[in-house]
C-alpha cells in the first residue's frame, strides 16, 4: 500500500473529531535549538498517556506517525527517567520553513487527552545553527539515516569507476528533466527515479537553497551492509542528477550509520565505536566530541569523564549517568534484549575540511521483571513497586486490563503514581478479588497484578497476595457482597 494513501487515510481518522485548541501553560515544556535539530520536550504529567504530535505547514496538518517520522525527520518518545515526552526535528525535516539554510521554522500541535476530550496545543520555535554546515553531513538517528551534501560537490567522495559509468550512462540515457536520483546497491545503479517516485518508495531527497539532502528509515529494501574495520554499517548511497541543457549535474550521497552494539560490561560507561574513515580516501587526523549537542575537544570531554580515543577506530566511552544523556528502553524475547539508547553527537574533522557525524548508540542490557511489595489491612490489599528505570520495559496489569488512572477509577482501586513509588490500594470486595475458606466469622481474600512485556504483552510474572479478613468487621458496609458470598 503506498505511503500516500496510509498518511492520507490517518489524516482523515484524526480529523474526524477535531481537538479544541488551547494554550499550553507555562513549566510543562520546554524547546531548545541543538546544533543541528529542534527539541521539543513535555512534562509526562501533562501529556498524559498517548500524547503524540502533528507538523503543520501551509498545506495543512500531518500526524506524526511511526512511519511518517522516519521518513520526514522526526524522532518521538517518551523518556520516563525523567518523564518527558520528546520530540526531535531535523533541521532539513519536511515542513520546516527553511531560510537559505540558515533560518529554520518549526510548527507543531502537541495533542493530548484532558478528561477524555482531545486538547490541542501549538508549539512554534524559529532557530538557527550554531555551527556552520560542513560540506557533508550523515546523521544516524534512532529511526533514520539521514546525509546532506552541498549543491555545489559535483563528485564522489571515492569514486568506484564501476558504479561511476554505469550511473553516467543511466544519467545520459534520461529525456527526464529536473532532479532524479538513482539508488545504489552492491555496487549496481537502480532505474533512475524521480523525487516524488522516490518518496512513494520510502526516501525522501530534499533540494534546499545550499544542500541536496536524503533520508530513509533503517532497513530499506535499496540500503546495504557492509563492514569496515570490524564494525557493521548500514548504508544508504543514492546519486542525485539534473540535466541542465547539455550539461549534467551528479552528487553522491552517502549515509553510512554504524550497527554497533555495545555491550554492558558492569564498568559504568558505554563505549561507542566507529570506523576511523567512513569514507574511503577520507583521512581524519583529528576529531571534536559532544553529548546532546554540546561540542568539545577530546582532552575537555576526557577532562569531564568521558573516554575519547583512537586507533584504527574511534572509540568513545560515555557515562551512564552524563549529563544530558537520553535513556530509552525497550524490551524484546521478555527481559533477554533489552536497550538503552543514548543520543550524543561525534564530529570529524579532516583535512579536506570538516565533515559531522551524528549518530545514537544503543547498548545491550537485560532486566527481571519487577515484583511488587504486597501487604494486608483491614480494608484490602495494598501493592507497592519502587521505581526503576527499566520499569518503562513493561506493563503492569489486573487479569488482562491495563492498570491506568482510568481503570483504578472504574473498578473502585485507590492508585497513586509519583518519582518514587507505584501504589495500588485495592479494597475488599472491588473487582478482582477470588474468596475461599468463606465461614459466619472470617474468610480470605486473593488479588492478583500482572507484569508483561509491553511489546509483546506476553506475561512475564505476578504478584499474588491472599490476606485473612474478619466478617464481623466487614459485614455492615458491604452487607449484600457479603450475604451473597455465603448463601
């Protein structure tokens, strides 16, 4: 099905039932200009529990969706050590409003559910780089590659005369005018596309004032593996042409994005590795290093606590506990495979002129499921559960309903949710509850919750408590359960 029609269609689900537009309060949220994209971060509290966003432009307002975000340059989720909802924009992203590459507008709608009404809040913010543009620029997000070139690099980096020819007598055989591009793969040139071919097909090649840009999600059908130095790459080469007249203009556009997955070796650092050339023929003599868009040489980032060294590749260890390091976890197989993603950014710097590279890392770590702490009164059963970080891997349950705000207010459950403790107070006679031993003086009681993976919902353990409750104590207020239990 093509992507047109799937983003055409949700479109028209969401508009069904617009959200009243408010202004959003102040200390919920904040944005920030990083070096080379937009952030938008809301405080979970307020966001709720399916918050998402929309970009808007002057052709209308488009949903954010999982797809939509890795082909247009959105990064969206949900940090629960902190308790944000993040948004990330490229600043090359597909209704910025871009001045000459150096003015970027962004316009969003944060849409979130008040007291089951659909509230829409906008969010705007103008920025401009801090840094200039290198010639070249690959950025590996978490869910895409992304490379802009300047307009005017009319050649390969390192050029292989095999794809070179192959492409130029492609180019000379194309009656096309205006941009195409054509997808390399395994050293072999696709059938010339256009831009809006391209996009159909799940790419995105954007030609701004200074800078031809490309950008696909990971595991494309045209994107390759290759290794160099031991480390796997996932790469995306596509050549961008225009005939103009009797001249044809070529740029070789190459994202390659590192694979790598550290493991965590209990030692309290992440340590990230990449080729020291990404491109062939590229020889870097000196790199700068930064975290979340914080730029440093490699003797202050050492000063700071980070790792920073090179010998054949480049390796840089960074602290779990860095400041501005952005956790995200998730689980897959049950608590086997876990990760935890940490956005930071690597520039290097050859000779030739500078070159940035942007990449996240991902490290492998694995986490029990949780038990709860649970206790008995007079009145009920309370379960407790401490947080954790990997608490956001899973989902915490009654029998096969997900234990929210929501739930504990329709079944009766007294929930309370802060930085320190989960806590659910579940009365005597709420639903839920399994009774055996049942005399004219006393009885037990059984609650059970449910931990399962959040992915999969695969149940991965329980918490079973059966308490001793005293008939006498409880027979005036639930007079009816109770008589109905006994009969």
């Amino acid at each position: 099905m093509e992507f047109g029609y799937w983003t055409s269609l949700i479109r028209l689900l969401l508009l069904c039932k617009a959200a009243q537009s408010a202004l959003i309060p102040d200390g919920v949220y904040y944005t920030d200009c990083r070096d080379r994209f937009f952030m938008i971060a809301v405080n979970l509290s307020f966001a709720g529990q399916k918050p998402y966003f929309e970009a808007v432009d002057e052709t209308g307002v488009f949903p954010i969706t999982e797809q939509y975000a890795a082909q247009c340059g959105y990064t969206a989720g949900i940090l629960i050590v902190p308790g944000l909802v993040e948004l990330r924009a490229s600043y090359f992203s597909c209704h910025t409003t871009n001045q000459n590459d150096q003015i970027f507008t962004f316009n969003f709608n944060l849409i979130v559910t008040h007291n089951e009404e659909r509230v829409s809040y906008a969010l705007n913010k103008t920025c401009s780089p801090s840094l200039p543009w290198s010639p070249r620029e690959v950025t590996c997000e978490v869910n895409y590659l992304e490379v802009s070139v300047k307009s005017d690099v009319f050649c390969p980096l390192a050029p292989k005369p095999d794809i070179w020819n192959s492409s130029m007598q492609t180019v000379y055989g194309s009656a096309t005018p205006g941009w195409q591009v054509v997808l390399v793969k395994e050293g072999k040139g696709m059938k010339p596309l256009t831009l809006s071919e391209a996009r159909l097909n799940g790419y995105t090649f954007t030609v701004t004032e200074n800078r031809l840009v490309a950008r696909a999600a990971y595991g494309q059908p045209h994107s390759s593996r290759s290794e160099i130095d031991g480390i796997s790459l996932e790469v995306l080469h596509a050549i961008m042409f225009s005939r103009q007249e009797w001249h044809v203009l070529l740029v070789d556009l190459v994202a390659p994005c590192t694979m790598y997955e550290a493991p965590y070796d209990g030692s309290g650092y992440m340590t990230w590795e990449t080729p020291f050339t990404l491109y062939t023929g590229l020889h870097t003599t000196n790199f700068s290093f930064g975290l979340d868009g914080k730029l440093w040489e490699p003797h202050v980032a050492q000063d700071m606590g980070y790792s920073v060294t090179s010998d054949g590749t480049v390796k840089v260890g960074v602290p779990y506990d860095a400041d501005g390091a952005y956790r995200k976890f998730s689980a897959e197989h049950g608590a086997e495979v876990n990760e935890l993603n940490i956005v930071y950014s690597v520039m290097i710097k050859p000779k030739r002129g500078p070159f940035s590279y942007h990449t996240t890392v991902t490290v492998l770590k694995g986490f029990p499921p949780p038990q709860f702490n649970a206790s008995c009164s007079e009145s009920g059963i309370t379960f407790k559960l401490d947080h954790e970080p990997s608490n956001v891997l899973w989902e915490f349950t009654v029998g096969s309903e997900p234990l929210t705000p929501e739930l504990a207010a329709q079944q009766g459950y007294i929930l309370s949710n802060n930085n320190q403790t989960l806590q659910l107070e579940v009365p005597l006679f709420t639903h839920g509850y399994q009774y055996e031993n049942i005399t004219l003086n006393d009885f037990l009681g059984t609650f059970e919750t449910r931990v399962r993976n959040r992915q999969t919902s695969e149940v991965l353990s329980s918490s079973v408590k059966t308490c001793p409750f005293t008939a006498k104590e409880m027979i005036g207020k639930k007079k009816v359960h109770f008589c109905c239990m006994v009969a």
